[in-house]
C-alpha cells in the first residue's frame, strides 16, 4: 500500500502512545461509522444504561449522570433530524457519539467511558439491535402465519393434485398443501424465539476483555436494558457472535422455505398448471411481450435466498479459528448481519400481504387432479379391503392405469365390466372411492387432508399462533 497523506483531525483516542497520525487510507479502511451509524439508537439506550449505573455505584455522581444522559437525549434527537455530522476519521459510531457529547458538555463527556470498551459496548449494541429487529421479525412471521391459516381454512374442501417427483400422485385439498407450507414457517417461528434468548444477554462491564477495576453491577445495567442476564464469561462476551450466525441460520432456513413456497407460486400461476391467481398488484408486466403477467414477487424471494445463504457462509468464515478475545475482524459483522434482517423483512413483508390474496381456481385444480390418475391408490387400497395382497393389488391397478392411458380414460371413468376385467373382486361400489372427493375425506386421521381433518388443524395453528402471542386463543 502506497501511504497516502493523513488526514487532519484523524483520531486522537489513542493520541498518547503515538508518534504519527494514521495513514489517511488507513482511517478510511479501518472505519465502520458508515454503516455502524444504524445502531446510534441502540448505542445511546446502551450508555444511559451504563451510566446510571455508574451512578448507582458512585462511580459518577448524579449530576455527572443527569448532564451525560441530557447530552446523549439531545445528540439523540440531533441524529433523529439528520442534524449531526458523523466523521469518518472519528473511526465508528460509538467514538462519534462520545466526541460530540464531550464538545456537548465538556470533560462530564469523557467520563462515561469509565468501565467500559468498545469491545464491549459495541457487542451490547448489536444485541439490543437484534432484540428489537427480532421483534419486528416475529410480528411479520405472525402476520404471514394468521394469513396463511385463514386461506387454508377457506380452501379446506378444495381439491388439487398432491406430487411426489412433480408428477400427479394422489389429490390432497389445497388448504392440507397450504398448512404443511404453514408447519415449516411454524419450525422458523420457534428457530427464531430460541435464537432470542441467547441474544438477550448483557456484554456491558466486559470491558475490553477481562473486567474493569471499578465497582460496577453488571445485574443493575441487565435490568436497566431489559437483559435476562449479564454474560458469564468476559472473554467470551467481547467476542461471541453465535447470536448473529443462528440469527443468520434462522433466516437462511426462513428464506429457503419461502423459495419453495415461491416456486410453487410461480408453477401454479404459469398457463401449463392455472391453478391460481395473483392479484395484478404483487405481478408486473413486460415491455415487449403485452401479454406477460409475471409474478415477479415470489420470483424475487427466491431470488433473495441467496444472499441470505451468502451472509451464513460469510459469519461462520468470519468467526473461524478467531482466537480470544476481540479482533478487529468482529466489525465485519454488521453489513451481513444488517442485510440479511432488512432481506427478511421486506421478504416476509411481501409474503404476508400476498398470501391472502391468492385466489385458488378450484376448477383446474380438480380437472388436474382428475386428470392423472391421482385415485389409482385408492383402487388398490380397495382391492386390498377385499382380500387381494397389496402387491397383486399394486399389478391390477397399473393394467387399469396402462389401460386408462391408451382408451384415454381416467379410473373414474371407466365402466365397471371394463374394470372387472382386471379384478372380479371388484364391485358398483368401487367408484365411491375412485371419486376425488372420496378419496381425500378418506385420509381422515390427523396429520391427513381430509376437509375436517385440514379445518381442525387450522384451528391447532390458530390455537398455537394465539399462544405464542401471549393472547388468549
Ligand atoms: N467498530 C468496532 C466494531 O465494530 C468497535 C469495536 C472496536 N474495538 C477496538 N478495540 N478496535 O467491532
């Protein structure tokens, strides 16, 4: 690296121990304020914190509390309104704070600093952030969820093809399709509260890596912040960043259900399968095809899984083989952290206004499902309840299938002697299960797609989603 000119007013933190400013480049490239600016909020609630406690302790007094907390309200709302000049040579967003408090009200300013580090003050920051956008997260996922039962309880009785291989296998209701999508955003609900308690722990009096010397009570600023307790370890609080990777792994998993989600949202609304309808307003045109209805949404979150997986991969390398306790590495995991909460957001945004407006076409969901032999299962099940071994049963129905395919009929169609060719067991009574509606209220056990069965496991998630919220079912 070539030097480049240093850069006056470079900062003076650390002014003592050194002989030459730092390299213009180097204060530039070692700098985060331009992206740790988004934590300000969280840095404040932080250093409130830390100094009444601070107080409480007799390290400040109270009037050294009271002026360093009205300067951090003003500078609070200074952010609030764009009013304050964030530097880059004063390296990051907690420097930034701590030198306009300090220009604020005087040598007070540098007092809050008194037990603490960046290291830190920089992990607590982080944590309250997650809390918060944690929060936001869970109330998102909740709003999908609500949605997502509503639908399913709406389309209970709606017949569609089930596919294993993407080929027609039995037919399902798609309200049962649409609460298995439900059961996996249910998994990331939980994924995501667990994470929660781990983030929900204080770093503060860690300081730089070991304790400090002065009296603090970790438990008083816990209970300030709303932490369920202070870290056990101060090495391992300056330096561990689990939360951020399972929160990370939480969204990974989150977006990669959605993909599938918005796969099939894709293949439904194409003309090959018809069998729903976006809303002209989650769907974009083309400028040259004036046909084109594309559903850009669901193709978007499939797209954006990616860059969620990337974040993963980018924290689990970040953190490997990192030897105790901070390193400066620590920094670079903001941008991926904040990018995947801001992708996850807008991504289950996206899904909770679109999913209740999915209009289901019923009709060519059912021709579908007619179409592929979806009951052949059913047949052989039938032969089975009149003696005949399932795998005797299994060759009868595949002679029918192979027959249905060149007289182009489907199982329900044919005439009775032209089944009994392949079976004498078989009976009038036969076309009760070979009936699509016949065959879903059949599966009527839990866990199946019966209509009952999809409209009582509705009520389970309404219960369950209820619970979790904390109101009464
Ligand atoms: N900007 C730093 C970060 O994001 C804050 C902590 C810096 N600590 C230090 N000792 N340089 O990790």
């Amino acid at each position: 690296m070539s030097s480049s000119p240093t850069t006056p007013g470079t900062n003076q933190s650390w002014g003592g121990r050194f002989n030459e400013p730092t390299d213009a480049f180097v204060a530039r490239f070692t700098a985060s304020v331009n992206f740790d600016q988004r934590l300000a909020f969280h840095d404040i609630q932080g250093s409130v914190a830390h100094a009444t406690m601070l107080a409480r302790v007799g390290v400040l007094t109270d009037e050294e509390r009271d002026t360093i907390i009205a300067g951090l309200d003003e500078i609070h709302g200074e952010i609030e309104r764009g009013e304050f000049a964030w530097s880059v040579a004063l390296e990051d967003v907690h420097m930034n704070i701590e030198a306009r408090l300090t220009e604020k009200i005087g040598i007070t300013g540098k007092k809050l600093h008194t037990g603490r580090s960046r290291n830190d003050q920089v992990a607590t920051d982080i944590r309250l952030f997650m809390r918060d956008e944690i929060d936001l997260v869970a109330a998102e996922l909740s709003r999908l969820r609500a949605g997502l039962i509503e639908l399913a309880d709406r389309e209970a009785d709606t017949i569609m093809p089930g596919f294993t291989h993407l080929q027609t296998a039995q037919p399902v209701t798609f309200g049962h399709h649409l609460l298995a999508w439900h059961e996996m955003l249910a998994r990331d609900h939980e994924r995501l509260l667990d994470c929660r308690r781990r983030v929900n722990v204080l770093p503060l009096g860690a300081a730089a890596l070991a304790g400090t010397t002065y009296p603090i009570d970790r438990h008083v600023t816990a209970e300030l912040l709303g932490f369920e307790r202070p870290a056990e370890n101060s090495l391992d609080a300056v330096s561990d960043r689990d939360f951020a990777i399972e929160f990370t792994s939480f969204a990974s998993i989150l977006l990669l259900h959605l993909s599938r989600m918005s796969e099939e949202l894709v293949l439904w609304t194409s003309a090959q399968f018809d069998f729903i309808d976006l809303p002209d307003r989650f769907c974009t045109g083309s400028s040259i095809m004036p046909q084109k209805k594309n559903p850009d949404v669901p193709e978007l979150v499939r797209g954006k899984t990616g860059r969620v997986y990337g974040h993963l991969m980018g924290l689990l390398t970040l953190m490997k083989s990192q030897p105790l306790a901070y390193n400066k590495d620590n920094q670079e995991d903001k941008e991926p952290l904040f990018d995947a909460v801001d992708t996850v957001k807008d991504c289950l945004k996206a899904f909770a206004d679109m999913v209740p407006a999915i209009e289901a076409k019923a009709d060519s969901m059912r021709e579908a499902a007619r179409r592929g032999f979806s009951t052949a299962t059913d047949l052989a099940d039938y032969l089975v309840r009149r003696g005949v071994a399932f795998r005797d049963a299994h060759e009868i129905v595949g002679l029918s299938v192979a027959f249905g395919l060149r007289e182009k009929k489907d199982l329900s169609e044919m005439s009775l002697e032209e089944l009994q060719q392949f079976s004498s067991v078989i009976d009038a009574d036969v076309f009760d299960v070979l009936t699509l509606e016949g065959s879903v209220a059949a599966r009527n056990h839990i866990g199946g797609t019966a209509p009952d069965q999809v409209r009582a496991a509705a009520q389970r998630a309404r219960d369950a989603l209820a619970a979790l919220a904390g109101q009464p079912a």
